[in-house]
C-alpha cells in the first residue's frame, strides 16, 4: 500500500480515502485507482484507460483484467512479480484522465 500511495498522492489534489473495501485514491469527486484484496488473499488495483486501450488489456489476460464496474475499469494484479514502472504510468494516465485538465496539465508523464 505504501508503494501505491507514493505514486497516486504525488499526484495535485490526490488523496487516499476509505472505500466500501480497501481503499481508493480521488482527484476531486473521480476515482483514480482502487486497491482491494481478494478472497484469495492476494491485492489488485482497478485504475481507468483509455478506451482505445481496453482491448489490448482484455488480451494481455493475467496479471491484468477488466474490472467489472465502469466503462473503462481495468485492473492489475499485485504480487511479486508486478512491474512497478509500467503501474506508475498506468496509473498517471488514470490520474490525467480523471482530474482537471488544469491539475493534468501539472503531471508530468514518464
């Protein structure tokens, strides 16, 4: 959790609140990222992509999937072998997508 907080909360205006389980990041009123552990005691985390991307992601299959809820949710599975690097960008672009555009205009991309 912490590796996830140093990315998201570098983030302008980007902050860590409880959600319904685990925990999400917010930019204003719009989900950014989720992060929830599943039954099988292993975490994901549910982040927005561009649509053009989504079938890519539904192809890749594991670690990554479509998430269930929202047009375009996709998710990642945490665990050793995650890479951290491609995640902090994937999480950027879910940042930029969903703040401000004058708040994304302050992120720098890698």
């Amino acid at each position: 959790m912490r590796r996830l907080d140093r990315i998201l909360s570098a983030f302008p205006e980007c902050r860590r609140e409880s959600a319904w389980v685990g925990a999400r990041w917010r930019v204003k009123s719009s989900t950014v990222a989720h992060v929830f552990g599943g039954e099988d005691q292993l975490f994901r985390i549910v982040f927005q992509a561009e649509p053009g991307e989504l079938p890519a992601f539904e192809n890749m299959g594991p670690p990554y999937f479509r998430a269930g809820w929202g047009a375009n949710a996709v998710g990642i599975l945490l665990d050793e072998a995650t890479d951290w690097a491609e995640l902090a960008e994937l999480l950027t672009d879910s940042y930029c997508m969903q703040a401000p555009a004058d708040l994304a205009a302050r992120v720098l991309r890698p």
